[in-house]
C-alpha cells in the first residue's frame, strides 16, 4: 500500500498526535473506500475489454456474429494498490521532470548571445570610428580644435545614455520562451545591423581609402551615427513597449474543465505575446484547477449511457450495413434516452442539497475549533521578554503547539470540500506561523482554506499547469484580429481564449447652461364654490 | 370638446341655473372646481384631452344647490354669467363664480354624455 501512504500521511500523522489508534485505522479505510470511488480516479486504472459492436464495423468481411460470452472472465483490472504500481500523479511528475531538465537552453542562449554581440558592435563602433584615423594616418590628420573636443564631450555621453537606454529594455530576465521568432526584435536587430554596416561601408568607402585629413568631419560623423543609434532606441522602444499599451481587443479566456471565465483588455499583439500576458494573468486570476470537483458530473454522463443496451435480434445484414448497424443502434440509443423517464435530476438536487448543508456544518465545527486554538497563544510584550519565565516559544513551536487541536476538523473540511490534496500538513503549519507572527485573526488564517484561491497560492508541485502549448489555426506571430481564437493546452485542462474588438466610442457634446436650471410649480387646487 | 389653438370651441352645452343658498354670512353654490390655465392640466382626472386647461367640477355636496340644478362631477364649465371660463386662472373662475352682488349663476356645461345623446338623436332621424 505504498501508494496510499504518502496519500494517508497527513490523515495518519493527525491520528497519531491524537493518541487514538483507532482513528488512523478509520482515516486509512475512508481512503481505501475513496480509491474505488471516483474521486480518486486518477490513481486507479481499470482495462476492459472493448464491446463488439466497433469490431463488427471493422471486420465487415466476416459473415458471422461472434458474440464473446466470457469477457467478463477476460477482464484486466489494475487498480493502484498492486505491488510495483505508479499511480498517474508520479507518471505526470517523471515526465515533468524530463522536460524540466532537458529544457530549450540552446535556444535562449543563442539569442543572448546575438544580442550581446550585437550591443558590441554597435558601442564600439563610433569609438573605432574615432580611434582609427589617429591609428592609421596620425602625420596627416589636422589638428583638432575646440569645437571638435566639444564633439567629443558629446559623442561620449550619447554613448552613456545609449548604453543605460539598452540595458533598461534589452536587457532584462525573459518572462517567457515564445516559440517562434519576436518579430519586432528580429526587425530591429535587422534594421540596427543594415545601419552600421552601412555606416561602415561609407566610412570605408570614403574616409579609410581615401585617407581624409578634416578630423572634424570625422567626429561629426561619429556623432550622427550615435545620434541615429538614439533615434532607433526611441523606435525600439514605441514598437516594443508603448504600441501594445492601448487596448484595443477584449479577450476571453475559458478554462474547458469547469468554466472559469476572465476577460483581459489588450492591445494589438501577436498571438504568442498575447498568449503569454494571458498565462501570467492565469496564476493570478482562475482559482486553482481542481480534478477532483469534475469526478461528479462524469459519473452521471456514465449512468445515462449504461442504463441502455442495444441488442441486435436480426442479425448482420451483409458488408454495408455494419456501418448502417451501429448507425442505427446509437438513433435507438437516443431515442430510448430521451423517452425514458429519468430520475437523475432528482438525485443531483437532492445530493447537492446535502452536500451542501455537510460542508456548512463542517465548516462551523472549524471556525469555532479554529478560535478556541487561537485564543490558547498570546503574544509576550518586550519588557515581558526580558523577566522570560520558562515555557516561552517562537512562532513555529507555537503553531506546532496549537495545531492538533484544530487539525482534525480542519482535515474533515477539506475532505468534504475535496481540497484535501492542495494542503499538506507542512504547508498549515507553515501559514499557521506566519499568521500567528503578523497578528492574523482566526478568520484571516481560515481564509486561504475556506475559499479556493488563485494558483499562486499554493505551492509549485500543486499547480498540475506548467507546461503550456499554444494551439492555433492562424499563424502565432500574426496580430490579434477579431474573431481570433486559440488555445493553450496544458496536460489536464485548457484554455480556450476569443477575442472581440472593443467598439469605436464616438463621443458627442452637450453643452448645459448652469443658468438654465429653473423649475415652476405644477398645482393642481381644488375650489369649493 | 377637442381644443385647437386659435379657433373657436364648438361643443354642445347645457345651460344649469344654479340659485345660491345663504347660509347667514356665506354664499355657498354647492361644488368645487379644478383647473385653469395656471394649473398643471396631466392630473385632472376628469379631462379626456390631458393638456385641456379647462374649468372642471371637481365635487358636487349632495342635495347643495348646484346637484338640485342639475351639476354632475366631470363637468366642464364653458361660461359663468356670459363670462368666459375656457381661458381662465383658477382663481378668476373662483372670483366669478362668487361675486357677491349675485344670487344666481347661470351656468354654460358640456360634457361627453351631451355629445352623445345628440349624435344618437340625430342619427335616429
């Protein structure tokens, strides 16, 4: 049962600090009912053999029927509590971790390279520009006077500012690896290389061959090429920074598992700039994906399908009509479905209901077992501090000290509200310090537990989204359009994002005169005559 | 009794004389009137045409003078001793209909049963 131990090591521990024998064993078995249940559906994987009706269609050569009456006995179940057994959370975590590793490092490596050797070329070219006649031809050059050195001063805090300007955009973490080329950047760099090349060819061309003396048509030289370099930074920085400021399409992004909406409001993008704003407003926004809130619904689409069974009594018609079969046998099934009275919007209402009212009686016992805990620990003031008598503790001996008294109710909680996976017992403790050091309410502690917070919230194993994939029919570098839809994939769930354009506002102006607020009095008196 | 600005009214009128009771000091003709054309017309709830500024009688007092004479509640008062009351203040038709000089009123009244009963007269014929 080593699966279920890592599983029960929380639910164990608790029984343990509780001295009850008893309780472990009872926690150990609500697990092991839980496994064959479809909460834990991950862990248990059951093979059955596949029913006849898809063979017939594929095999429409073979005259006759063969209906296997043994398959039950046939039947290959393995279930996670088998010796040499993975369940499909250590799978999913192997393979994350093969990824993790090999990773696409060439990939960014290569591009920081290139910009690196790129910001070379560009720094030192004005200073080579400068450097080489007094290299090269130092007898013949005219001597530089003071509007030249004044160049100089110039030429020398362009280069600073430049240089700052390009570390400021260029040169800060990726927040993300895209997995075509950034267009723009590849622009630029393009246009930024075409420009000094051919700066280097006219200064080749005509000043190196021809090996000119006026030294100041040199350095002015030198300073209007700093001087584009600026105007090309002020470009980069529109193109890249400022274009993409003003919304200008609304985007929708639906999770497929359980519905969450979110709307962001962008400007134009790429598809893949777009996708990775959207990722990282994910983590803050969607309350973390829950597997095991999804197990309900699929356990009633089951029982509506396993109600009917279609029996053929005619028998196989020839070669085409095996298609026609099964054609005809799912009509029927529907047929038969929808005729049918079925009962199981009954069973949800009612199993809503008392799931319901169970959460909130669980939820009182933990917020009343939560602030008799709290009111067991007081802080000691500074002067206290000093006249230490004795049983004095820092905040991680004092959640230690206060926690098994609300342990065992706060677990029941998250079992009955199925968070129990988010949580492990360490991760309690460690919040149960943090709130006690900074002062926190009772209510305050309870608050990451009772409401599902956003995936940052908890820690990086819990996520289950990591590893995204951008799904899309349009190219991923082309602009945001309206209508434009994608999808990001990750292993368990996606996100399925539209875009709207936002309307053109046409403002109009009415001009209200202060004076021309007045008022009368509408009476209506009645006379006796 | 649908009113254009700038021609004449035409209606059909009854004509009611109404004999004040002297009650020592008081005058009294026995109803109330709304309207006028300093008053807000959308609440007469009498009126068919909610911008008519008309004169209404408001109230008849049961075995007053004005119910003896013939008055009903919903009246529109068209004339008051050949004084006008289609283009009135409400306190110049108050002032009309209780001078003190005078111990009758004649009164010229329309309302939509007249309208009615003469079309339905002369339809006969």
């Amino acid at each position: 049962m080593d699966t279920e131990s890592t599983y029960s090591g929380y639910s164990y521990y608790s029984g343990r600090s509780r001295g009850s024998h008893r309780h472990g064993e009872r926690s150990r078995d609500r697990h092991k009912s839980r496994s064959k249940e479809s909460s834990r559906s991950e862990k248990s994987v059951t093979i059955n053999a596949p029913p006849a009706e898809p063979l017939l269609g594929e095999q429409s050569v073979r005259g006759e029927e063969v209906q296997d009456d043994n398959w039950g006995e046939t039947t290959t179940a393995v279930t996670g509590t088998s010796e040499h057994s993975l369940s499909q959370e250590d799978i999913v975590r192997i393979s994350k971790d093969l990824d993790d590793s090999v990773g696409l490092d060439c990939k960014r490596y290569l591009n920081v390279a290139l910009s690196v050797i790129l910001g070379l070329v560009v720094l030192l070219t004005p200073l080579a520009f400068l450097i080489l006649p007094h290299l090269l031809w130092p007898d013949r050059l005219r001597a530089c006077g003071t509007a030249c050195e004044g160049l100089f001063i110039s030429v020398a805090f362009k280069l600073l500012i430049l240089l700052l300007a390009v570390w400021a955009l260029f040169f800060r973490p990726p927040r993300a690896g895209l997995p075509r080329i950034f267009v723009f950047r590849a622009l630029l760099a393009t246009l930024v290389l075409l420009f000094v090349l051919s700066y280097w060819l006219f200064y080749g061309v005509r000043i190196l061959d021809s090996q000119d003396e006026d030294y100041q048509g040199i350095v002015q030289y030198a300073v209007s090429l700093v001087d584009a370099l600026l105007f090309i930074h002020y470009l980069a920085i529109v193109l890249l920074e400022l274009r993409q400021l003003q919304p200008f399409f609304s985007l929708c992004v639906t999770r497929s598992t359980d519905g969450a909406t979110q709307h962001y409001n962008l400007g134009q993008l790429s598809i893949q700039r777009a996708a990775v704003v959207i990722l990282e407003n994910y983590y803050k926004d969607f309350p973390v994906h829950n597997p095991a809130m999804l197990t309900a619904s699929k356990s009633r689409a089951a029982k509506h399908l396993a109600g009917l069974k279609v029996y053929n009594v005619d028998g196989p018609g020839g070669n085409n009509a095996a298609a026609g079969i099964a054609q005809s046998q799912s009509r029927a099934m529907i047929a038969a479905a929808a005729r049918r009275r079925d009962s199981s919007h009954n069973e949800l209402y009612y199993e809503e209901a008392e799931h319901e009212r169970r959460v909130r009686k669980r939820r009182a016992r933990l917020v009343v077992a939560v602030e008799e805990a709290f009111t067991h620990i007081c802080r000691m003031q500074e002067e206290e501090q000093k006249k230490a008598s004795g049983d004095v503790m820092d905040p991680r001996e004092a959640a230690q000290a206060i926690f098994p008294s609300m342990a065992r109710a706060l677990q029941k909680y998250l079992r009955t509200t199925r968070q129990q996976h988010l949580h492990s017992m360490e991760s309690i403790q460690q919040h149960l310090a943090f709130c006690i050091t900074n002062n926190m309410t009772p209510k305050a502690f309870l608050e990451s537990y009772l409401t599902t917070g956003p995936t940052l919230q908890y820690g990086k194993d819990r996520w289950l989204a990591r590893q995204w994939t951008l799904i899309s029919e349009a190219s991923v570098t082309s602009g945001l359009n309206d209508g434009t839809i994608f999808l990001l994939k990750c292993i368990d769930f996606s996100l399925v994002v539209t875009t709207k354009k936002i309307p053109y506002i046409q403002l109009a102006e009415e001009f209200i005169d202060p004076k021309s607020h007045k008022f009368v009095l509408r009476l209506q008196s009645e006379t006796s005559v | 009794m649908s009113f254009i600005p700038g021609q004449p009214v035409s209606t059909v009128v009854q004509r009611i004389e109404i004999h004040k009771l002297r009650d020592g000091d008081n005058v009294i003709l026995g109803f109330s009137i709304g309207g006028g054309i300093d008053q807000d017309p959308s609440q007469n709830p009498f009126s068919e045409d909610k911008t008519d500024k008309g004169i209404y009688v408001t109230r008849v007092s049961k075995g007053g003078p004005a119910e003896v004479a013939g008055l009903r509640m919903g009246d529109r008062i068209m004339q008051v001793n050949g004084w006008d009351m289609t283009m009135v203040t409400h306190d110049q038709a108050r002032k009309k209909l209780t001078k003190k000089n005078e111990d009758v009123v004649r009164l010229l009244v329309t309302r939509k049963t007249l309208e009615d009963a003469v079309r339905q007269s002369m339809m006969q014929h």
